[in-house]
C-alpha cells in the first residue's frame, strides 16, 4: 500500500538538500528510486520539508536509513521529524487530455 512521507529538516537549507541530491546522484525533473512515487521540497519558516509517496513504509524506511538520513548528516544536519500519512489514491504520468 501506498503511503506518504513528510520530512521535516529543521535549520536544513535548499542548498544543503541540494548537495544531497547531487551526492545521490538525482538530477531535478530526473527519475527517482523506483519504490519513490512523488517527491517535492520546499523552504519552510525554520527549515525545509520533503514530502514523498512510496510504494510502502518499508521501502521509504530502508531508503532513508541507507541514503537520506546519512547524506543530511554529511552536509551537517540532523535526522528530520517524520510523519506518515495513509494514501487512499495518487495520479502519476502526463498531463491531462480532455
């Protein structure tokens, strides 16, 4: 089952997220981790938040522990405040043609 991620990296910059992904080897607009269905970020009030939907938990677990968490700690910031959401549905592909 499907389920949403939000990852919040307090004192985290868009600079910093941006050295991880360069340092995992994403390019923006590029494919992701198969399991990783969505993925978006944005500068928050006191740090960034990442929000993603994987095709389940454990998959999302096993990612973050072996990539996330250990390439925000290379760039001096801390493991993030994480919180899952059930996902009832989500649309992937194209734009839509009516």
């Amino acid at each position: 089952m499907a389920i949403g991620v939000q990852l919040d990296f307090r004192g985290a910059t868009l600079e910093q997220y941006d050295q991880v992904v360069e340092t995992l080897g994403f390019l923006p607009g590029g494919p992701a981790p198969p399991e990783a269905l969505f993925h978006w970020v944005t500068q928050t009030g006191d740090g960034i938040r990442i929000i993603d939907v994987w095709t389940s938990r454990e998959e999302f677990e096993r990612f973050a522990g072996d990539k996330i968490v250990p390439g925000f700690r290379e760039v001096g910031v801390s493991s993030p405040e994480v919180h899952f959401i059930e996902v009832h549905n989500y649309f992937v592909g194209g734009r839509w043609k009516g």
